[in-house]
C-alpha cells in the first residue's frame, strides 16, 4: 500500500530529467547516466505487481543493471563473469533471487578484500533441476561463522551481529522452498582467505 502510493511516472520523469541535466552539464554521457539508467531499470522491476515468478532472462537483465551501478559505486574494484548454458532464458525463477547473492557477495566477500575482485554467476541445468551458482573470491569465512548461517538458512533468524546476510539468504531460501518446494533452496560454501560459493537449485 506504501509502495502504491509513489507515482511511478514522477520517479522516472524526475529521473529523465536529472539524466539530461547530467548530460548538458558534462556535455556528453558519463557514469551519472549510467547509474541513472540502471536504476530506472530496477525501479521498473521493483514496481511491478508482486509475482510468485519471473524468467531467467528478466532476473538476469535486472542483477546486471544492479551490478553496473554497484561496480560504478566501487570504482570498478570487482569484475563480474556471466556462465550461463544457453536455452534457459525462458525458464522461470523467484523474482529477486540474485541481487540478495551479489549484495551478499559484495559486501561480506569483496569490501574489505585488498586488490581486484571477481564474482561470477553460472546458471546450468540437470536432470530437470535448475542450479545457479554465485561465487565470489572474496575474505570468505570461518567454519564456525558458516555453521551459524546454515542454521539461520533453516530458521529464517536474523539478529545483530550477522546483520543483512541472515536476512537476505533466509528470505530468498524460504521463498524458493515456497514457490518450488522443500527439495529446492540454498546451499552455502566457504574458506577463509578463498572466498563463498552460494548455490540455489530450483
């Protein structure tokens, strides 16, 4: 009911309008259309009537405009490496299922971590099972650190000291057991010093 309450068009004409004004004032296109230009994107995805599902394809096209103002945001501090079997395009996914594994891996893999990053996304399917992996090279974390976010996948807590990753992959597990069943969610890899691995199975 919030969220209705935003005139969308007033979103994107203000966006539109700050875009040109980027433009006439750099006398050219720059990083700030750019940004502008992937949010509007993901302001259009945000606001979509909610859905259960949506295609590969559109799930795809929104973690890449996230990813753009994110590498822009870090200064080009990460690479990002696409590995997706082609013919998939048309299968369907959760709505939001990668941003919360690129955020994650932005922030609790490459931050912090000294020199250039790399995350990389592969999407493949076997024996009718749709499995996408998020891996980043990033700090990785301690076997008993990695303990308590398995237990939080199961028990969909949060609290203070694991912050945004006990609340991002517990929700996006939960609705993937919702959506495809309880044979279906997150699994999660990690070594210090390597990086994390999260894999979905749909």
């Amino acid at each position: 009911a919030l969220q209705s309450q935003i005139n969308p068009h007033f979103l994107f004409n203000t966006l539109e309008a700050i875009n040109w004004k980027a433009v006439e004032l750099t006398r050219g296109p720059n990083q700030i259309n750019d940004m502008i230009r992937g949010l509007s994107s993901i302001l259009t995805y945000v606001l979509q009537p909610p859905s259960g599902r949506e295609t590969l394809a559109n799930e795809i096209r929104h973690a890449r405009d996230y990813l753009r103002i994110q590498r822009i945001r870090f200064k080009g501090r990460f690479s990002v490496r696409w590995d997706i079997q082609p013919g998939l395009e048309h299968r369907k996914v959760i709505r939001f299922l990668l941003q919360p594994l690129l955020e994650n891996a932005i922030y609790h893999g490459l931050r912090e971590k000294e020199g250039h990053g790399l995350i990389t996304i592969r999407v493949r399917e076997a024996r009718g099972r749709l499995r996408i992996v998020v891996a980043d090279d990033g700090l990785g974390i301690t076997q008993r650190r990695l303990a308590e976010v398995r237990s939080r996948l199961e028990d969909e807590g949060t609290d203070a000291e694991t912050g945004a990753m006990s609340i991002g992959l517990p929700n996006t597990n939960r609705r993937i057991r919702l959506t495809f069943g309880d044979g279906y969610g997150l699994g999660l890899a990690s070594e210090p010093g390597q990086g994390t691995t999260v894999t979905v199975e749909l």
